[in-house]
C-alpha cells in the first residue's frame, strides 16, 4: 500500500492530462449531442434528436456514402500494393535500400503539400499529367467539375499518402517469417505459388488485419484531402463525414449535430476495431495451434 501512495504522485500528472484532454471533452461532446446549440443562444435539450437528424439528413447519407466508397476503393487497392511491394522487397529487389526511402517518402510530405502537388499535377489546363493523359488517348480526371473524377483523385492521393504505412507494417511481417519454412515447403515439392498460399498468407494473416483495421479508421475520418481538394464541392456532392461535421460545427454553427456526427463517428470506429480485434484473435489462435 505505501508503495501504491508513493507512485501515485507521480501518476498523477499524466491522469490529469489525460482527464483534461480527452475524458471531459468526451463528456462534453456527448451532452452537448443531446441538445440544440447555436451562437447567441443557450444549449435545449432535445434527446435524441440531433442523432435522429443527422442520420436523416440526406447531405450525411451522401458523405457517408463517398466515405465508404474511398474506404472500399482506397483501402483494398491500397492493402493490395502494399502486399505486392512487400514480397518484391522481401525477394531480394535490387537497391532496395534507395527504393525503400522512395517508397517511405510520400508519409514524410505535408497533406498541404501533398494536395498542392496534386493539384498542379492534375491540373485540368496545365497539369503535366493531364498533358500526358491527353497525349496518350485516356480520358483526364477533371476533378473540378466532376465529383466522380473528384473522387477517384481524392482515392488516388489518399493511397499515395498511406500506401508506406501499409507496406512497411506487411514488409515487416514477411521478413519476420523463417526462412526454414520456406526451405520445407521446397523440399516438399511446393511450387512459388502453393509456398505463397500455405505458408505466407496464414502467416502474414494478423499483419493484414492490423493494417486493415488502421487504415479503415484512418481512412473513416479521412478530411484533409477533400478539404484541400474540393472542399466538399461541387454542391456538396464530394463530402465525407468528416467534412460534414466540420461544416455543421463551423459553416452552419449548428454544434449539437455536429456533435452528434462526431459521436456517430467513434460509435462506427468502435463497432469497426471490435470486429477485426476478434478477427486477429481468431488469426493468432490459429496460427498458435
């Protein structure tokens, strides 16, 4: 007991931190959900009514629907290179060292800077790579006017950006990998493929599920790019939920459903992590047995 008393003082400045940083303002992102509040007037109560709103607004529903669209293209086009690069890296690629800073580079680059890189990039009127898709017969992505294209260029930056986390956690994982096991599998007469199926794969199993899990969180809350992109715009039609929330809280001072949104957010997070953290526990009981 007064070797608990005598750490507590210690502790305490962190439990402070911690309360003041992130357990108050959650209690109070939460009232403030279940009441209507506004500039220049005081907080109603109303219950449940900002979440009933929010998910019956048809500006949330559309975010939520270019929201999962990024995750689902994004992500899994994202996990799929990050494999590929991983096995090529782990097979002995030549220079590998200079082309792992290459491929590490972009999450060493300002989401500003990135944006503005693109943009010019994609420039409608000058972009070097609108000039090369032009002079090669594609279609460009006019991503000012058209929100699909708008989307396909926010997709595009977003796995730019995050494709060194996937790949660095999967490299990481496939290098952890015994060499003898690959060695039995040969002597066994396993071809590249039937190594690649039974021994990589269950092996690498949990590394892409903890990739998977981060990068959809990440990818849920995605803002900086749609804001620095579009905006949100043409009309509201390139909106995520995160660019939602930050509208209602601070183009519209509407603060209980922008509240609600933020809730609605961790809710869908949470109910998000639990799924794969029991996935990975199911992973890793089997590869222990």
């Amino acid at each position: 007991m007064n070797k608990i008393t005598e750490v507590v003082p210690f502790l305490a400045p962190v439990q402070i931190l911690i309360l003041s940083v992130i357990v108050i303002p959650s209690f109070y992102v939460v009232w403030l959900s279940l009441h209507a509040s506004s500039f220049g007037q005081s907080a109603t109560f109303v219950g449940l009514q900002n979440y009933i709103k929010v998910l019956t607004d048809p500006a949330f529903l559309l975010a939520l629907g270019n929201t999962v669209l990024i995750v689902i293209f994004a992500v899994h086009l994202e996990l799929a290179l990050g494999l590929g690069m991983a096995l090529l890296f782990a097979s002995g690629l030549p220079c590998r060292r200079v082309l792992l800073v290459a491929v590490l580079a972009p999450y060493a680059v300002s989401e500003v800077i990135a944006v503005a890189m693109w943009r010019f990039l994609f420039d409608p009127d000058v972009g070097p790579v609108t000039a090369m898709l032009t002079w090669l017969g594609l279609p460009m992505l006019d991503w000012s006017f058209e929100p699909s294209h708008a989307l396909i260029m926010i997709g595009l930056l977003t796995i730019w950006l995050h494709l060194p986390f996937t790949f660095i956690i999967l490299y990481a994982a496939r290098l952890a990998i015994p060499k003898d096991l690959y060695e039995a599998a040969r002597i066994d007469g396993a071809k590249p493929f039937d190594a690649f199926r039974r021994v990589t794969m269950p092996l690498l199993g949990p590394a892409i599920v903890v990739a998977l899990l981060f990068r959809y969180i990440f990818a849920f809350r995605i803002f900086s790019e749609v804001w620095l992109m579009t905006q949100g715009g043409p009309a509201r039609s390139t909106e995520v939920v995160a660019v939602y929330l930050y509208q209602e809280a601070f183009s519209f001072n509407a603060f209980g459903t922008a509240a609600a949104t933020a809730w609605i957010m961790v809710l869908a997070s949470v109910l998000l992590a639990t799924g794969y953290v029991f996935l990975l526990r199911k992973q890793v009981a089997g590869n222990a047995h």
